[in-house]
C-alpha cells in the first residue's frame, strides 16, 4: 500500500496525528473571538429536499450544514481529513482503503461506521438514487467492510489519486436507516440539525451541540427564501437579514461599494462560447479556432459579471490542477490573429456569417454578452443574427444541440479534469451537441490519457498540457471567463465566512464581531 500523494502536509498533518480535524478554511484567523447568535441568511431559492446527493446550487444552503463527506479538499484543492482520518490508495491504484475517525455520531445518536459508508455507497452507486454523484461513481467496482471504522474500495481500473479524492470529498455519509426518506428528512452528522421548514418561505437550522469538530459559533440559521436580488438586498441594508448567499454578481458589487463584505469561493462555473462543430462554417477547424481569439473576455467580464471572477481561455477554475494561465495570453483577444486564421479557412465572407448566435432572451447579462461577440465579429466581417429563445425553448434548444453557438456555463471544473466530461458540449461520449461517436477523436484520447496517467509529478503534468492543446486545436468551446455561484455578501460584523471548494455556505465557523 501507498499514502495518497494528496494526503495532509505540515500543521495539517500534525493536527491530523493528534486526532484533530482540519476540515475546512475560514477567512477569517480570529474566529475564536467571534460571538455566536442568531445567523440570518437570504437565498434566492428554496431548497429541493435533504439528499445531499441531490447537488444542486439551491441545495447548497444545506449540504456542508447538515451532512460530512469522508474527506474535505482546502480552497487551493489540497484533500485533508474528515470522516475518514486516514486514506490510502494501493499501490496499483486499484483500490483506497478508508480508517473512519471514531466517537463521531449522526443526529439520531447512532454511530458514523463503516457499515454507514458502504449504505451510502449503495445509494450513489443506484442509476436513480446516487443522482448527481451516480456519474462519479463509475470508477467503483466494489467496495469491502474490513472492521466498525475500515472500508476499502475497490476500483474497476487503475485510479489517478487526485479522482480518488474527488469521490471521496463528493461522497456525504448518510445515516442507513434514513436513506429511503431523505428526500423529507434530513439524515446527516453535521453541525446542524433541521428546526423547521416552512415550505417557499424559509428553512431553520439549530447547532448540533453533539458535533464532533469544534460545535457552530452561531445557535441558530434561518435560511430566508427571497424573491429577488432586489428584495434580498434590501433586507441586508436594513438588517433584517446578516447574509446573501447566492445573489448575482452586479447586486454583489453595488453592495461591496457600500461597504459590504463580498466573499468569493474556489468553485466558480466558466462562461462557455459553445460550437456545435457539426453545422454550416463550424466543421471548419481554422474559423473555429479563430474564436479562440474573437472573444473580448475583458469586456465580457465587465459587462456580464461586474467584473466578478477572472478571464480564462480554458475550461478550469483556478483551483483545478490543470489550470494553465499562459494560455490567457497565447489566445488573448486579437482581430490581428483572428483575421489570419478566417484567412486560412479559405471561407468566403457570405459562409462565415452563415449562422446565427442563440441568446437568453431572459437575461439582460446573456444578451448582453452576446452582444458583445456580435459586434466584435462585425469588425472582421462576419455578420450574424441573434437567436433570441428563453425559458424551456432556451435549455432544450442548448441540451440538445439545436444551435450553431450559444453561451452556457459549465460546472466541476475546479476538480479532477476529465470531470469536465459531466457537462454536455465536453462529453466524450453520446454527446447530445457533437454526436456519437465524437468527431473530435483527439480530445476523446486525451481525456482517456488525463484518466490513466497515475502518480504525481511531470507524467501527470504532460497529461494536462496535452488535453489543454487539444482543447484549443479543437475549438468546440471557447471558455471566457469565470463567474462565481454561491456569492456571499454579508455586513461588517459578520466573520468566520468560509471559502469552500464548490462554494457550498459552510455556517459552523461563521460568528459575529
């Protein structure tokens, strides 16, 4: 057997050692003198249920409160100690045996073990009931109970480290005897407990007293449900609310010139100028290679986003091991470059405008960007139209590929790479947008190399410089810019806020001044 490559360093090994748990980070250091209280958030959006395999943004409010996953990764992606104080991946990289901190109990007062595990195991494992972590569990063959707190897994194939502590940080252990009902009822460990739900209108959490890391500062969150950045805004100003979690980044902006506090987290989705590379001018590699260059992803942002998150030419957040940000200026905005690459595609000025750019009529942001690109490739000749669709008509129309190009944001991109392969334009296969099998065969080989290159060090490094390149050589995506969910805004007397790894609330270090 072999120590995970990404196992605790320094301080955090040490605590580690010493049977602490270093789970998550705050930003803020004196945390020990912030005062507990009452914690009001406003949200945007009810939650959908109490599965913490149910990863949906609205659902976000609740997972890292009211569940623990079996490891935890700090905003730079470094996995550390959670549930599972000890992991280690085989030599072979074929399986990953778990060592599960003991004295730790769900609500109910039942104990978190290793049978726990292998029930929740079960679940994700279920085409149905795993839901959003049912596609990461497709590298799990199998898994073994060795003891009350042991349990290896063990994979179908050989398993890059970082992939293993992907699923293990994305797994959240949920008591055995709830799973069939917690949907309604929440079944977890975490810090939290439900104190009341009323449905559409706001959802109370108490602290878990019981909790086996340091208990919440705070006694109480209720989670106020909003029906607009307007209104959630306005109740921050007048204090009626201490937090918003979630709102939209132009609100978030305003409000951090009045003085707020504006915390952005190390999960962001990425903007993506999505090709449907099998219609009209688009099956040309040169005019699609172009756009690597037509995007001005500095007006992009400032126009779209407030300038809330970062360019980027890539598909990764910079947390993401394969984040590379030469490429930002390689593939800069440049009419020069662009120009010489229309040239090269041998197209005539009537084939490049043939096609039609497709825009949320239902985001004055969407339509702004799309704008953007409109009159940018105006100045090279090319003259499109707007496809304005929004609603059902707008997501079907993206989902299924029934567009020459359109804006979309993509998720998991702050993780093992080829998770980029869960949003639709970058599956490898059954691509609803590019079809099956995929077109582009060099992409399809270096994702499978990204999956099969084990270790650490330069092997792993080319692996991800190879994808990178082939990424742009392809030109099916044109990534822009980052832009953040999970958004927190809070007043000046709030600290303690969290920057969690998919920008999930994290309630238990956050106190007042």
């Amino acid at each position: 057997m072999k120590f995970a490559s990404l196992r605790p360093f320094g301080l955090a090994r040490a605590l580690l050692l010493a049977g602490a748990a270093l789970s998550i980070t705050a930003v803020d250091a004196s945390a020990q003198d912030l005062k507990g209280g009452r914690l009001r958030v406003a949200v945007l959006a009810d939650i959908h249920n109490f599965d913490p395999m149910q990863f949906s943004g609205v659902n976000f409010p609740l997972i890292k409160n009211m569940y623990d996953s079996l490891i935890e990764y700090t905003p730079e992606g470094q996995a550390i100690a959670n549930l599972a104080s000890e992991w280690k991946v085989a030599s072979d990289s074929r399986s990953v045996a778990l060592t599960l901190r003991s004295g730790v109990n769900f609500h109910s007062g039942n104990p978190v073990n290793a049978e726990a595990v292998a029930a929740s195991l079960k679940k994700a494992a279920d085409p149905q009931k795993g839901k959003n972590v049912y596609p990461t569990m497709s590298i799990v063959q199998d898994w073994t109970v060795g003891g009350p707190q042991a349990i290896t897994i063990n994979f179908k194939n050989p398993v890059p480290d970082r992939q293993i502590t992907d699923l293990l940080q994305f797994l959240s252990v949920i008591e055995p005897s709830g799973i069939d009902a917690v949907e309604t009822k929440h079944a977890g460990s975490g810090p939290f407990i439900l104190g009341e739900r009323v449905l559409g209108q706001r959802v109370t959490m108490t602290a878990n007293a019981k909790y086996w890391q340091k208990p919440p500062i705070v006694s109480e969150v209720v989670l106020t449900v909003f029906s607009d950045n307007d209104a959630a805004s306005a109740a921050l100003e007048s204090g009626a609310v201490d937090i918003i979690y979630g709102g939209n980044a132009r609100s978030a902006v305003r409000l951090r010139n009045a003085g707020y506090q504006l915390i952005q987290g190390p999960g962001p989705l990425v903007q993506v100028f999505r090709i449907n590379a099998t219609k009209g001018p688009f099956k040309n590699d040169k005019f699609r290679q172009a756009f690597n260059h037509l995007m001005d992803r500095e007006a992009i942002l400032r126009v779209g986003y407030a300038g809330v998150g970062v360019i980027t030419a890539l598909p990764w957040a910079p947390a993401s091991p394969a984040a590379d940000k030469s490429y930002d200026q390689k593939y800069a905005f440049s009419l020069e470059k662009a120009q010489a690459l229309l040239k090269e595609s041998g197209l005539s000025a009537a084939e490049m405008s043939n096609w039609k750019l497709t825009a949320n009529g239902g985001d004055q942001d969407g339509m702004a960007i799309s704008q953007i690109v409109q009159s940018t490739l105006a100045k090279v000749g090319i003259n499109i139209q707007l496809d304005v669709k929004q609603g059902a008509e707008l997501t079907d129309t993206m989902l299924t590929g029934k567009f020459d190009a359109i804006f979309g944001g993509i998720g998991n991109i702050q993780k093992f790479p080829t998770r980029v392969g869960t949003n639709s334009i970058y599956r490898t296969t059954n691509n609803p947008i590019l079809g099956n099998p995929h077109p582009f065969p060099a992409y399809v080989a270096a994702m499978q190399r990204v999956d099969t290159t084990l270790g650490s060090g330069q092997p792993v490094k080319d692996a991800y410089d190879n994808l990178n390149k082939v990424l742009v050589e392809t030109a099916f995506g044109i990534p822009t810019n980052t832009f953040d969910i999970g958004l927190i805004v809070a007043a000046k007397n709030v600290g303690g806020i969290t920057r969690e790894i998919d920008n999930m609330l994290v309630a238990r270090t956050i106190g007042f001044r």
